[in-house]
C-alpha cells in the first residue's frame, strides 16, 4: 500500500491529529501530482470568512460568546 501509494501521510500537520496516515490516491496524473491534506475540523474557517465578509473581530468573538457561531480550538499540542 505504501509503495503504490495507496496510503500516505498528510502533507501537513492536523490542527487536531498532527501528522498521520490517510488513503491516497487511486489514479495517479504524471503531470498533476495528487495534494493528500487534513480536511478541515469544524468551523476552522468561520473567522477568516467573517472578517472577509466585513465583520469585525470584536462582532465575531461576540457572536461566539452569544454561541451565534462556533469552532473548535485547535491541539495545542500540534499548533505550530
């Protein structure tokens, strides 16, 4: 599996998990390489969209506290 490429680990670390092994590829493209990344973990992108909406962080952080939006907070352990 890992010299056909069938499994292969993450090209960056998880917020959540770190570095781990996820499914590759079935097809291969010789001039377009597969990108194998992490999918996203809940709301890791509400606040970037938001402040790209127009929102300021201060509405953002208190539509949080008001439980309006939620995300989940990284690992410290693998925040880099």
């Amino acid at each position: 599996m890992l010299e056909n490429e069938l499994a292969v680990e993450v090209e960056e670390a998880s917020p959540r998990y770190g570095r781990y092994m996820r499914s590759g590829g079935i097809v291969h493209f010789s001039e377009t390489p597969g990108r194998y990344r992490s999918a996203p973990y809940p709301g890791e992108h509400t606040r970037a969209l938001m402040v790209e909406l127009g929102y300021s962080s201060e509405q953002v952080d208190d539509y949080r506290e008001r439980r309006i939006v939620a995300w989940e907070q990284p690992n410290p352990i693998f925040s880099a």
